[in-house]
C-alpha cells in the first residue's frame, strides 16, 4: 500500500485522469464535458472516494475511474440544472445551454449519465451500481422538492435538509461510500464514511447558499443574489423569516410575488443580515461540520482520515 497523498496530490490526480483519459463516444458531448471540467471546480466528490479508500487501506490509482465517475454524475446534473434554472453562466463561464443550446445539453446530460453507468455496471460489483443509481434518483426527487418549494416562504428548515440532502449530500455520501466499499473497508468504516459524506453535504449546499448572499460574483462564478433571483428557499432566508420581522417578509413577499426588481436584492440580503440569520446559518454549517468530524471518530487515525475532517473544517471558515 502506497502512503497516502496530500490533498493537493489529489486534485492532481483527478485532474491529470480527466486531461489524459476521459473520452466518450460521441466527440461532441466530450467537447461540451471537457469544456464544463476546463472551467473549475474543486472536485470534492473524486477526492473525498480516493481520502474514504485511503482511510479504508487503499491508495491505489485503479480507484481514479470510480472517483471520476463521481465528478462525472455531478458535471451532468450541473449541465440539466443550467437548463431547468435557464442559467447563463456557471463558474464564471457560459452555462453548457449558452454555447450548445437546451437541446444538446440535455441530451449531453443524458448521455453522460448513460455512459457512466455503462461503464460502473461493467466494471463494479453490486452494491456500488445500486448505491449510484439511488444516489442519481435521490438527486432528482431532490430537485423536483425544490422546484415545489419555490416561493413558499413558510417552507420548515426540516423540508430544506430533505432537499438539500437528496440533491447535494447525496452524491457526497455516495462518494465516500463508493470508495470505502472498492477498498475493501468494513461495514463500520462503509457507514462511518456514508454518514460523513452525508453531513459534509447537508453542511456543503447550506455554505453554498451563504455565499449566494455573502460571496463576490467572481468567487462563485455566478451573480451574487442568485438563489432570490430564482425564488429559492435557502436556509438564510428560511431562518431569516423564522425571526418573524414583518419588514423583512413584507420585502421578500413583494419580490417573490414580482412587484419587486433585482435592485431590490441588496436590500433583501440586509435585512437578512440584520436579523442575524446570516450568523443563524454560519451556526448551522458548524454544527453539520462537526456532526460530520465525529462521524469519523470510528476510524482509525491517518493522513486521510484529517485530510476529510479538513474538507469540513473548511466550510466553516468565512
């Protein structure tokens, strides 16, 4: 067994995987996928299967396929969610629907999710086909409650966490499932990493959304103020409305209705400031971070293990 790699390693090694190997059939959607890839992206889901097989006792590069099939799954909802959301850009680039329009996008996501399980069938034993499959229904159902979730401003944090569990935690935890299973990791390790990957979500998409309201544009690669644009129910807001302050929900309510402008995003962002549930969400994503650091506790010290309690550390610093 190889020592572990830094995290940096990591990155570089999914990255060199992705310039050197990834191909499909059809030269088209592997232009539009590579040129999604070319723009960015941490690639947390690849890293966290390789960190869950190198604290499972494996670190060797055969597990680089499964860890890009990861990336992959989340490259193609990216790519259907540019076009649900009419999105124009997506990591400080044109969204996939931009250069190829809807009709090639949908059909490059289609065809990647095909193409993978294509190849997860043909070259893993059951359960990691099963997990992914649920993981890839999970994240649909997940989406279809957010759409019905648009605009309902008494929306439960609770039905937030659904969401944000199926279409963001999901892959995550199937992610660092995925690789302890292929590394050979005992039922205790398997779930661990599972619960980790799923806390580590829930945490991931509660950030994201701070920093819809918080962030600069060219940070997130994507307008500032986004999530109001399109009438979401992000967990700020959620708590912000939770505080009862009829100014705040008064504004929100017009805007959400359309009586409002863009202009009035500013004024939004603010008040939710001034209710303090900006600090009510930053509380959150703490409490899932270390909700999600204990869950490794079962496991047994490695390089890995504080390279994946590091990976939530980072989330809740500003």
């Amino acid at each position: 067994m190889e020592a572990v790699r830094d995290d940096a390693g990591l990155y570089a090694r999914v990255e060199h995987f992705f310039n050197t190997t990834f191909s499909t059939d059809n030269a088209l959607i592997t232009e539009a996928v590579k040129r999604m890839l070319a723009a960015g992206g941490k690639r947390l889901r690849p890293r966290m299967t390789l960190l869950a097989a190198s604290v499972c006792g494996d670190d060797s590069d055969e597990h680089l396929y499964l860890a890009a099939y990861m990336e992959l799954i989340h490259v193609a909802t990216l790519i259907h969610d540019d076009v649900v959301d009419n999105a124009t850009t997506r990591r400080g680039v044109n969204a996939t629907a931009i250069d190829y329009g809807n009709r090639v996008s949908v059909l490059a996501g289609d065809y990647l999710f095909a193409w993978i399980f294509k190849n997860v069938t043909a070259n893993y034993d059951p359960p990691i086909p099963h997990i992914l499959s649920a993981t890839l229904a999970d994240i649909c159902d997940g989406e279809v409650l957010q759409l019905r979730s648009l605009g309902v401003l008494d929306l439960p944090v609770e039905t937030y966490v659904e969401i944000a569990r199926k279409k963001t935690a999901a892959l995550f935890a199937a992610s660092a499932e995925c690789g302890a299973i292929a590394a050979g990791g005992s039922p205790a390790q398997v779930e661990a990493l599972r619960e980790y990957g799923d806390l580590f979500g829930v945490a991931f998409q509660m950030k994201d959304d701070l920093l819809d309201m918080t962030a600069d544009a060219a940070v997130i690669g994507k307008p500032v103020g986004n999530d109001l644009h399109e009438r979401k129910m992000t967990i700020p807001l959620i708590l912000a409305l939770g505080t009862g302050d009829a100014e705040l929900r008064a504004r929100v309510e017009a805007y959400y209705d359309g009586e409002g402008a863009d202009t009035d995003v500013p004024a939004i962002v603010a008040d939710i400031a001034r209710v303090g549930a900006l600090d009510l969400t930053r509380a959150q994503i703490a409490d899932y971070a270390a909700r999600a650091k204990a869950a490794l506790a079962p496991m047994g010290a490695s390089e890995a293990k504080t390279e994946l309690e590091r990976l939530a550390d980072a989330l809740v610093a500003d």
